[in-house]
C-alpha cells in the first residue's frame, strides 16, 4: 500500500520546493506537476509531489492519517 502524505509549500523553484507538514520539513520533487507557488498544497509519496490538492482535501487526508495512527495505536478516533 503506498501513502500519499499532504505537504504545504514554503519556497520552492520549478524542480523542487521546501514543504512543510507539522513542523517538519522536507524538498519535495515537482518534476511530475510543474513549479508551485508558496501556500500550495500538495500530495506527496516518497520525495515526490504527485497532486496538487485543495485545503479542504489536504486536511481529510490529514485527518484520515491521524486517526489510523490512532488506529494502530489502539486508541479511539473519530470518522467522519
């Protein structure tokens, strides 16, 4: 199974951008979606952007991520 992680766009230039997703943050390659502006959410796998989402998107994607930690962890979590 791969999993697509949601990072924002900090800076960047047309082959890579810094981008960040809760405190930590990593260049991420943009060769398969072109250059992004800064605030940019993106789906990322592997060092790679893959799709640009909206925040909206981006943030069910967190959540979903949050609670199968929780999941894993054998803790309680809510789903919408």
């Amino acid at each position: 199974m791969c999993i697509g992680i949601p990072m924002r766009v900090i800076a960047g230039n047309e082959f890579v951008a810094e981008c960040e997703r809760h405190g930590e943050i990593a260049t991420i390659s943009l060769m398969l979606i072109g250059p992004q502006p800064a605030g940019t959410w993106l789906l990322t796998h592997l060092g790679s952007a893959i799709r640009v989402l909206d925040a909206v998107e981006a943030s069910a994607i967190d959540d979903a991520l949050a609670g199968l930690v929780k999941a894993v962890d054998g803790r309680e979590f809510e789903s919408n």
